[in-house]
C-alpha cells in the first residue's frame, strides 16, 4: 500500500522522494508504522475487553473507572517529557522508545497475576509509564525523517499502519473470546506474546540516522520552559490543552453505545472494529489534507466530529445499526483528523535538536487535560448519570471550540 525507500537511502537523507501520487516514504516512517501496527494489536486487545472486564467482571464504578481511564490517559503524561528530554540529551531516540515498548509488553504479562480493579490499575499506570516514554521519541524518529511540507503525510502513513493494528487488535480479542474458556485471561495471553513481536520488530527493522559530530563542545539543551517561549507551539499546547479537557474518552462512548443496543459481552470489543476501520482509510487522506489547508484548522476540525458523535448519542434517534455506523464513523475521523495531525503541526515549530522534547510538551498538555477530562466525566455520570454527563461534555466541547476559533482569529496572520 505504501512505497518504503531503501534502508541506506533513509540513512543517508540523499535521496529524492518520486513524484506522483505513490510517493517513497522514509523506511524510518515505515518500519515504526510496522512497530506500532503490531504494538496496537495487543493494545486494543486489552483495552477493547477493559471496559466491561473492570465495571461488569471486577464491578468498578463509572467514577472509579472514570479515573482510571485518565490514568491510562494522563497520569504518566510527565513521563513524556522525561523521554524526550532523555532522548534530545543522549541523540538515542530509537533506545528510549524501545524501552518504553519492552516496559508495555511486560505489563501485558502482569495482567495475568492481578484480580483486584486497584491491582489492575496499577499495572495500566506501568503500561502508560511506557506508552509516555515512546511516544514523543517515536513520533521525532518521523517528524526527522521527512521535511516540513511533508510532515502531514508521512503521519497519515504511520498512523494508518497504526490503525490497521487498532483494527485488528478488537477482532483478536473477540476471537479470542469466542473460542476460550477463561476468555479475558487468554486475551492478556496472546496479548503479551503480541507486544513482545513488536519490540522484536523495533530492535531488527528500526535505524536512527547517527547525530553529526559536533562543530564544539556540545553543550545541554535549554529549558523546557524556552520551549513555550515559542509562540506556535504555546499556541498549540492550549488548544489541545483546552479541546482536550472535553474530549470524552472512546471507553465511555463505547459504554453508552452498549447500553443504548444493550449488547452482549462477547460483542462488545467489536465497536472499536468500526472506529479503527475508518480512521485506517482516513489517516493518510486527512493528513495530506492538513498539509494543504492548515494543521491547526484540521485539528479544530475533528473535535467538531467528536461534537457530532456526541450529539447523536444524545439524539432520540433508534437504537440499531444506523446509530452505531455514525458513532463509530465519526469518532474514527476524529482521531484522523487530530492525533498525527496535532503532531505534524508542532514538528517544523521545532528545532531539530528539541524535536522530541517538544513534542513531549505537547503530549503532556493534552495528556494532563484529558486525565482531568476523564476523572470530570466518571464524576458525572457517578452524581447524574451518563446522559447528563455526556450532555455537559458536549457543552463544554462547544464553547471551547467557538474559544479557540474566536482566539484563532487575531492570529490569521500566522501560519498553521
């Protein structure tokens, strides 16, 4: 499906990209896409049971649960800047992210020796402990690899090799659950033997150019807080700060689906099937859309679909497949129009030397805002249920949007 260049040629950075709609990606872009395809597998896995394994199996309330999906969101968002800041100092981007991958797959493992919601939780906040060290040295391996005008579309590619993994990982773990007996502990099994393929992949198959000698003494990168001195990507971090406050987590609009069609156990890792499959066909069309009309535009974008999602949740509208094809379909554009695309935007913000710290700043605000959302949103629906919550969700999601679009426009001028 996409082209990959020569392994020395990504190396080397010597040669040209062929015209035409099948242009070469990077290897880099491509191996990681590959790494993150089969890492996602065995995330989904987990995270499409989570759900009900917690609240039906380990009978942990929407509150409780509402933290702990801003736990598996944020709670570990620091980690993020510690990564990239370890990764900028030591110019070791592929060793950071390999470890933050090696720490998930063991996690997977641990799940199969806790039984208790809190025990659960713990083991989640290592899982997200290594999801925050890889994500930012991972994403500046694909932001280096390909120049400014480009950064869209080499984050639709790796992002639409990553959902083929999202796609996947739910129609393994309802397999899975249709053939065993002990159900979700076989999930973890085949889970954690998945996560190791892709540390496997990362270690064989994944090459980071070697950091030029230096001209003198090198000297240590400056400050995080030099970092937010740049404009764009202080922009940048309140928008997905403030957008991020009212995102409602797909767990939940997974939860309010399945009680809307009163859906069985066994079908329910099936809904993320529906997000992933759209946001696979949308990623790279959306990415090279953001390259042409605005990064910061697509972004608002797609909390605009997010909006529509929850709106038709909330619509009286029968419950059957219609309802469910326009959630999922929805909510997989969201993420195509927001997760790679918020990162293209920041990397050519950013110098070279601070790419990946950089966009650690960015993941931790959005990270730390999502937490927040996710502990409000438990809240909620714990004190009046969840379509009241979801009702103020959306409220909340509107009046940020119609902020940062009024905020947006004393700065027409700047590029996006």
């Amino acid at each position: 499906m996409y082209l990959s260049t020569s392994r020395a040629a990504d190396i080397a950075g010597d040669t040209p990209a062929p015209k035409g709609p099948l242009r070469a990606v990077p290897g880099t872009v491509f191996a990681l896409g590959l790494v993150s395809l089969v890492t996602d597998v065995s995330a989904e896995m987990v995270t499409a049971v989570l759900p009900l394994y917690l609240m039906a199996g380990l009978g942990m309330s929407p509150l409780a649960f509402g933290a702990l999906d801003g736990l598996h969101q944020g709670a570990t968002a620091l980690l993020r800047l510690a990564g990239g800041r370890i990764a900028d100092r030591t110019h070791r981007r592929k060793l950071v992210a390999g470890t933050g991958y090696a720490l998930s797959a063991v996690c997977k493992a641990a799940l199969l020796a806790v039984t208790t919601p809190w025990s659960v939780a713990a083991v989640l906040a290592a899982d997200r402990t290594g999801k925050g060290l890889r994500t930012a040295p991972r994403d500046a391996l694909i932001s280096l690899s390909v120049p400014p005008q480009e950064q869209g579309r080499a984050f639709g590619v790796h992002r639409a090799l990553d959902t083929a993994g999202a796609l996947l990982g739910p129609l393994a773990a309802f397999g899975v659950l249709w053939v065993a007996v002990d159900g979700y502990e076989a999930v973890f099994t085949v889970s954690c033997c998945i996560a190791v393929l892709g540390v496997v992949l990362l270690a064989l198959f994944v090459r980071e150019a070697p950091a030029p000698a230096p001209a003198a003494p090198r000297t240590p990168p400056p400050p995080v807080r030099t970092l937010l001195r740049l404009s764009g990507l202080r922009r940048l971090c309140l928008t997905a700060a403030v957008l991020g406050l009212f995102t409602v987590g797909d767990a939940f609009l997974y939860l309010l689906l399945q009680r809307r069609l009163d859906l069985s156990a066994a079908y329910f890792p099936l809904l993320p099937v529906g997000t992933a499959a759209v946001f696979l066909l949308a990623a790279l069309p959306v990415g090279r859309l953001a390259d042409r009309l605005g990064r910061h535009r697509v972004f608002l974008g797609g909390h605009v679909l997010l909006l529509g999602a929850c709106l038709l949740l909330l619509a009286p509208v029968p419950a059957g497949a219609p309802l469910v094809a326009g959630v999922l379909a929805l909510l997989g554009l969201f993420y195509a129009a927001t997760d790679g695309v918020l990162m293209a935007a920041a990397g050519p913000l950013l110098p070279a030397g601070l790419r990946t710290t950089g966009l650690a700043v960015l993941q931790t605000a959005q990270a730390l805002a999502r937490f927040a959302g996710s502990l409000l949103f438990g809240a909620a629906w714990t004190l009046w249920g969840p379509g009241q919550a979801l009702g103020l969700a959306a409220g909340g999601l509107l009046l940020s949007l119609t902020a940062v679009a009024v905020s947006g426009r004393t700065r027409a001028g700047q590029p996006s």
